[in-house]
C-alpha cells in the first residue's frame, strides 16, 4: 500500500513577539520562508486573543497579512477585481475555559472558521505582517487597546 502526505509547515506567532512597538493590531515578524519547499500551498490559521472587555463593540474583525492573497479578491463601487491580504476574520466568543459571570470575552477562530487561502508558492518576503481591522477598515481596538493574541499558521502543500 502506497501512502501520500502532504507536507504541512506551522508557524506560530505571539503578538508580544513583535519587532515594531505598534499596538497588537498591526504587528511584524521576521520570518525566512527559504525553509519551505518551493510548491504550492493552503494557508489556514487559528486564534485567540488575551481576555479582553469587548462588551458593547459589536465590531467585526479581519484578518490581513502578506503572506499571500494573490487570488483572494475584494469589490468596490466599480467593476474591477483587486487582489486584498484579507485571510479571514474572527469572532467573539465568551471566555474560553471561563464559566464566570464576567465581561471578559476573546476573539477566536479556528480551521473551519475561514476558508483556506490559495498560495502558488511560499510567500517571498521576509517579514509577516499581520493587522486586524474592524468592519470599517480602522485598526481593531477597544477605544483605547487591542488585546494581545496567539495565531497558528499552516502551510499545506496541494
């Protein structure tokens, strides 16, 4: 019996690892994709962010980076099809683990939550960024704060 696999590649990113001094919503990584083999891949990730007051936001929140995107497209008011670094969103959810009357949520995603995105190779810059933006396109926040957050990113060879 003949089995195949595809190669999966995970990286695991901590906004409190970042190098620009930016709020957790707009963060960078270096990061050498020379160590992936040279294919064609689907990006898929999950999140959850630190407990966080977002009572009452009733915002949305994207997901950008550049880790690819280019057959991920966007509209606009005219007939066109740009590309965009949107990679998915992610939603809030009641304290993971907490069973508490409190007013602390998180935001959360998981695997199934997005669609994976296309990529027809391993991304070729050196830095991922990742911003989370609300509905409007306006950096993610609180008022005054985004709360800090752990991402999974996985490669999977097609």
């Amino acid at each position: 019996m003949l089995y195949i696999y595809n190669m999966k590649y995970s990286i695991a990113l901590n906004s409190r690892d970042r190098v620009n001094a930016d709020l957790a919503n707009n963060c960078e990584f270096p990061f050498d994709f020379g160590r992936f083999k040279d294919t064609k891949y689907v990006m898929t990730f999950t999140f959850v962010s630190d407990p966080h007051n977002l009572e009452g936001l009733g915002k949305t929140c994207s997901i950008f980076s550049n880790t690819g995107g280019v057959n991920v497209y966007t509209t606009s008011n005219v007939n066109m099809a740009n590309t965009t670094q949107y990679i998915g969103s992610v939603k809030e959810v009641g304290q993971l683990g907490h069973s508490g009357g409190t007013a602390e949520n998180q935001l959360a995603s998981n695997t199934h939550d997005n669609g994976g995105v296309y990529l027809e190779s391993p991304p070729q810059n050196q830095t991922i960024k990742i911003r989370l933006l609300d509905g409007t396109g306006t950096p993610y926040t609180d008022g005054t704060t985004c709360p800090e957050w752990i991402m999974m990113m996985t490669f999977t060879e097609v």
